[in-house]
C-alpha cells in the first residue's frame, strides 16, 4: 500500500490501529466522567450511555465550590504537593550524585539498603509512622505530610541512574577547576539533568496530589483537608451525589494535565536517552 508516495507495511498499518484502539480504551473513562459532570445523580448510571448530555447541567461546576470548602482544599493540595516536590527534587537529586560520583566506605551497600525499601509497601510501615508522628505532637498538620514524603527511594535510585551515564571526567575537570562538591551538583549535575528532574517531577506531583490515604490518616481537621478528601464529603449517609462528584474530578484533574503537558517534552527527553553519550 502506497501513502503520499511512500510505501506503507500492513504491518504498520496493524500497529497504528493497534496503539489508536488502546488509546481510544483508555480515554474512555475520562470521556465518561467529564460526560457525568454535566448530568443530575440519578442519570450518571442510565443504560444506554447518554455521552453527550441532552440537556448539560452547567450547575454542577458552581454547586461545587459552595457545598464543600472547595477552594480551600484546591489550596491544601496545592500546598503540600508543591513543597513534597521540591524537597523531593532537592534530596533526591543530592543523595543520588553522592551514590553515583562520590566515593566513601559501604556506598553500594547503603545504597542496595536504602533502594530495597522501595519493595516494602507503605502499609506495612504506616502504623509506626503514625505512632512516630503522634509523638512528635505532629497529628493534624501538614509538615507531618511533607516530612514523610520529603525523601523517596524511587527518586534517588531515577537520579543515580542518570547521573551514572555522564561522564566522569566533567567531575573530574571540575575539580582540578577549584570547583567544591556542592558547586559541580548545583552548576553541572542539575543543568544535565532536566529530563530525569522533570520525570521526577511528573511522578512526585501526581503521587502527592492524589494521595487519599496519607491525609485521611494524619489530617481530620476540615480546614486542613485536601481535595482527595474532600471529594468525600459529596457522599451523604443515604446517597452519594455523583454528577458532583465527577464534576470535583475534573477539576481536581486540571492541575495534573498542566504539569504533564508542560513538562512532556522533557519527560520523553528523559525515557529516550541515557544521558550524556561519548
């Protein structure tokens, strides 16, 4: 088969339909709750599926902000997810060029210690984490949040995979320079490393803003609850008002779409290349 002069496989062809289909699939779920955003409770689950609403219920977009404290739970969210991603930016990227450039006794070893934690789920761990907390008086307050996500082994283990593919010998020449440790992350390592930084980045901002179980856990004051949580306050003891619910979806989805969009490139950047080549 020829297309625009150029010779096309049906094994392409197959692909393509293929990667179209799977990714059809998987919107369709985002398609349905912008479509139940827009619908009353009791038409959200009406067989046949109405996609596109007859009569759109706009109402559902400004009921939101006025049954809950939405605002404030937008601000909440906005709040630890962004200071969670920097300090996680800043430990992760730090401990990582200590694992990957730096040499002191047991690295591998502390390094294999520390990575290993990443196979233990948090469940097993969240109980004396909340005991720890209670005790440092920290119950019902965001720094205990942000002090249990500050450090990841995930991110570590991205950054010294990264930093181990650039040359040594920029270090090295960095150095003979006059150059500290601190300088050469700060004004060689970090410029490098953009496309691990922004998948980093990608993963830790989403993580954290749609993290349900942490808040629930440490956070029962209103004022300091997050919108994961605050999605739950649309659910009475009687019934659950759907349509608004998805309504606070797509608008808790926003945030997360503008980060991934604006750092895709970079994203890419960092799953197609190794590093610095040569």
């Amino acid at each position: 088969m020829r297309v625009m002069g150029r010779k096309v496989s049906v094994q392409t062809i197959a692909v393509y339909v293929a990667v179209i289909s799977i990714t059809l699939i998987m919107l369709l779920p985002f398609a349905w709750m912008l479509s139940a955003s827009l619908k009353l409770s009791r038409d959200v689950f009406v067989f046949p599926i109405e996609w596109i609403p007859s009569q759109p219920r706009w109402e559902n977009y400004t009921e939101i902000w006025t049954k809950i404290p939405l605002a404030l739970f937008i601000y909440n969210t906005s709040k630890l997810t962004i200071i969670v991603t920097l300090l996680q930016l800043l430990t992760s990227s730090f401990a990582a060029y200590a694992f990957a450039k730096l040499h002191f006794p047991y690295k591998n070893t502390l390094f294999l210690g520390y990575i290993a934690t990443i196979a233990m789920p948090w469940q097993v761990y969240m109980v004396p984490q909340f005991l720890l907390m209670r005790e440092l008086g920290l119950n019902n307050t965001h720094l205990a949040l942000i002090l249990l996500q500050a450090f990841t082994a995930f991110g570590v283990f991205l950054m010294r995979q990264f930093y181990m593919s650039i040359p040594n010998e920029l270090c090295e020449a960095a150095r003979i320079d006059g150059m500290n440790e601190y300088q050469i992350w700060a004004k060689i390592m970090l410029p490098l490393s953009k496309p691990a930084l922004s998948t980093l980045t990608i993963f830790t901002f989403v993580t954290t803003w749609n993290d349900f179980l942490g808040p629930m856990i440490y956070l029962t004051k209103t004022e300091l609850k997050t919108i994961q949580i605050g999605l739950r306050m649309f659910i009475s003891q009687y019934s659950a008002e759907y349509g608004l619910i998805m309504a606070a979806s797509v608008v808790a989805l926003i945030p997360v779409l503008i980060v991934f969009l604006a750092l895709q490139r970079f994203f890419v950047e960092g799953v197609a290349s190794s590093g610095i080549k040569g």
